[in-house]
C-alpha cells in the first residue's frame, strides 16, 4: 500500500529531526502508531496533509481557546507584519500586553515578557532564589513546568528524598536542590519544610494540574499551601501557563481566591506564537535586571508579532466572556463519555472544569500522580486510536490534558461525542 503523505513526511522528518519531531509528546510513543501532520487548522478543526479533518481536543496544547486561526487573531498579526516582525528595543504592544495582564490577574503588579513557558518558569524560580537567598526548590510529582533542569527532577524512593533528575543531563546536583512531594498532601508539606526551616525559596505548582491528565486539588488544599508558604517565607510561584484565561479570565487563582507571589504565564497570550511571562509583586520583580541582581533576558521577549496575536485574543476573551460557555461544552463531553463508558461496562473518571479535561479508565478517584497511574493506559491508547479513526484528535497521552474552544460549539462538539461513545461501544 502506498505511503500516505504523514507518512513520508514522517520519514523524511526521521531522517533530520530526533524522532521526527520537535518536542516529544507530538510522536505518539504513549499511545503508539505514527503521528499525522497537520497543514492546516481553522475552528475546531486540523486538516491533515492527507486531507482528513479532525476534530481536535489538543488546541495546540492550549492556546487556540478561540478556535484556530481565528480572523481578529489572524488580522492582528497581519496588520503587525505590515510594520515588522522584530525590532529588539522596547515597543508599544508590550505596554499594552502588560496593562491587560495586570488588569486580567491582579496580583501581577508588575509582568516580564519571554516566549516560552520553559523560560517563564525557569526565570520565575531564578527571581524566587534571587530574592529570598535559598537555593532549594519545591514542585510536585505529576506536575510539569517545561524543561529547564531544576524542574525536570521526580521524586526519588520517599516524598522527602532529594529528587532524581527526570532526564539525562541535568547534574544531581542540581537535583538535590529539588524537592518533589506529592500534589494534595498537606503532610508531605508540613514535612518538607520541617525538614528544611529556612532553605525553601519557592514552591512552585500547577494549581490545577494539566499534564498528569486533568487534576484538580483536594478543598482548602491551595488555602493552605498559601497559608504554609507565607509563614516560611517562601515564594509561592502558580504555573498558569496551561490553565492562565483558560479555567477563568484571572486563571485558577481568580476561581479559588488564592493569590500566589509569582505567577507564569504562556500559551493563551500569545495567540498560538511563542509567548511567555511571569509576573507578581513588585517587590520580588524588581529585583529582575536592569533594577536588580536577576538577570533575565531574551531576544525575542515582547515580540510584536506574538503581542498582536496575545492581545487580541485577550480582548475577545474581555469581549465574549466564553467560559459559561466553555464549561457547558466541557461538561456535554463529560457527559457523553460518562454515560458511553456506563453502557459498555469500563470504570471512567472523567475531571473536568471549563474546557480542561481528561479521561482515567479506572475506578479510582484521580488526586495525585500516584492515582493517574492506576488508569489503564493500554485502553486509554485503544480509545485514543478508535477516537481517531472516526476523525476525533485527543492528546496522544493517558497524561494530559484535553481542551477545548468555543469553536467547538454546535455541529463539532455534537459530531465528537458521537464518535467518542461510538469509539467506546467498540473497545
Ligand atoms: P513551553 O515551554 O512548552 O511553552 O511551556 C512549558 C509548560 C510550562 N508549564 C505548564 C503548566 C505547561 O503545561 C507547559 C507545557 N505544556 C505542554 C503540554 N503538556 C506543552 C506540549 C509539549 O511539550 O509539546
């Protein structure tokens, strides 16, 4: 049979690109197969290079909360173009991008753009050891923050245990300056920092983990970790990259009343083109250069491009107000499989709020890393391909997240719970 298109694209990319792609998870090795390559995405869709369309509940892992391509986004950065791509001195969609952060998440009295939320995080924790002279570093197990080395480290054998680096390369001495507990422990916490009085400069976490699948935190849960890192005087650093304008216009933090020191920022501001930022009291951001001894810099941070593209995409979010929406999309989805995976038989949980989403198959309420792995990958990988096969795209991973859009209204959303169920009834 001949080669379809993805596939001698596939194999040709093989030859040039370590496993023929640019950033690992787009290689299906979780849920095995070859990846698709996309041409073209508008609305709630991707177009294939072989010309099929698929409903996609990845939304470039996040940005494209409007849809795809979406024409004030698309007529922004063309009318951004017309007077160039990148000018490396100040300019003033900068400026303009700040004010509606800071007016979007008001604990952010002062923001730094980058474009990456790798960068966003990895300069965040720089800033938090800068400003409070401690060295050691706390995250949670499940939770990913990009790929900058104090942050790639799990857990070693006990909660308390120095981390492992979760990659090659990165020195164990970095390691050991990471702590990695468990998410929804308030014990581990109380340990941690008992352990360690007055060497902890930052805990840094995804309030609402994105990328163990969809996991939300335990009531009070956040209250508290608030409460702890304020009497420790440690920097509490929220990582919205993923759910920032996403789970509410101001983030996790807005729909909790939590307000964390720092926060990080990406995806949703830059309109699908590489963005980041982070932001918080201007007491700890002033200590970023050129004020400060944090040095902090980027080639491309503010790009015009990129800021045309994030502000119009946050202005549409002031204007349309979609998460109502957004959350009646998501919880049909919920619905849909709950309902599908009752009929066939197959224990589910399915976390959702707003467009954020996962699937476990597995009887066991989802809280921690510990309880993600308990799902059944190998069904989830069936699921994923039946999905696929009758033209629905989730995240190739038991261990993401889903989103979607308000592109996704009407004729999509109904057309994907129909194949999803169907791709259920034949697991
Ligand atoms: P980037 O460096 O990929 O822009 O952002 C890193 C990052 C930081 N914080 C959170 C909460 C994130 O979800 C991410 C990146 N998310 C992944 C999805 N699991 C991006 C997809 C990928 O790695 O290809």
């Amino acid at each position: 049979m001949s080669q379809n298109a993805s596939e001698q694209l596939f194999a040709r990319a093989r030859e040039l690109i370590p496993g023929g792609v640019n950033s690992p998870v787009r290689a299906f090795r979780s849920v095995g197969g070859a990846p698709f390559f996309v041409k073209a995405a508008r609305g709630a869709r991707l177009v294939t290079a072989d010309d099929r369309e698929l409903i996609d509940f990845v939304c470039t892992w996040g940005p494209a909360i409007h849809g795809h391509n979406h024409p004030r986004i698309r007529a922004a950065i063309a009318a951004a173009l017309e007077h160039g791509t990148s000018f490396g001195t100040p300019n003033p969609l900068e400026v303009e991008m700040a004010e509606l952060i800071t007016r979007f998440v008001p604990s952010i009295r002062k923001v730094r753009m980058c474009s990456s939320g790798t960068e966003a995080t990895m300069s965040a924790i720089r800033l938090a050891r800068g400003f409070t002279g401690r060295d050691k570093i706390i995250k949670f197990s499940g939770c990913y923050h990009g790929h900058s080395d104090s942050l790639l480290i799990k857990a070693g054998s006990g909660a308390l245990t120095h981390g492992n680096p979760d990659s090659a390369g990165v020195p164990a001495s970095f390691a050991r300056e990471t702590l990695v507990l468990p998410y929804n422990d308030r014990a581990a916490l109380e340990a941690a920092f008992a352990a360690h009085p007055a060497q902890v400069a930052s805990v840094i976490i995804e309030p609402y983990c994105g990328n163990v699948g969809f996991i939300m935190p335990d009531p009070g849960y956040l209250a508290f970790l608030r409460e702890i890192t304020r009497r420790e005087g440690t920097v509490l650093i929220f990582d919205e990259v993923m759910t920032g304008f996403r789970i509410a216009r101001g983030g996790v933090q807005e729909r909790e009343g939590i307000t964390p020191d720092l926060t990080c920022l990406g995806k949703i501001i830059g309109g699908g083109l590489p963005v980041g930022a982070f932001g918080g009291r201007a007491d700890i951001m002033d200590h970023l250069a050129p004020l400060g001894p944090v040095y902090q810099a980027g080639t491309l941070s503010g790009n015009p491009l990129a800021m045309a593209a994030g502000i119009a995409g946050l202005r549409l979010l002031e204007e349309t107000n979609p998460y109502g929406r957004l959350e009646a999309l998501g919880s049909r989805l919920r619905e849909a499989v709950l309902d599908a995976c009752r009929t066939k038989g197959i224990p589910v949980q399915f976390p959702q709020c707003g467009s954020m989403f996962s699937i476990f198959f597995t009887d066991t309420p989802v809280r921690d890393y510990a309880t993600a792995l308990r799902g059944d990958a190998k069904l989830f990988g069936r699921f994923f391909h039946g999905s696929l096969q009758r033209g629905v795209y989730l995240a190739p991973s038991a261990y993401e997240a889903g989103f979607l859009s308000t592109a996704h209204e009407g004729a999509d959303i109904d057309q994907a719970c129909a194949a999803l169920s169907a791709a259920i009834a034949a697991l």
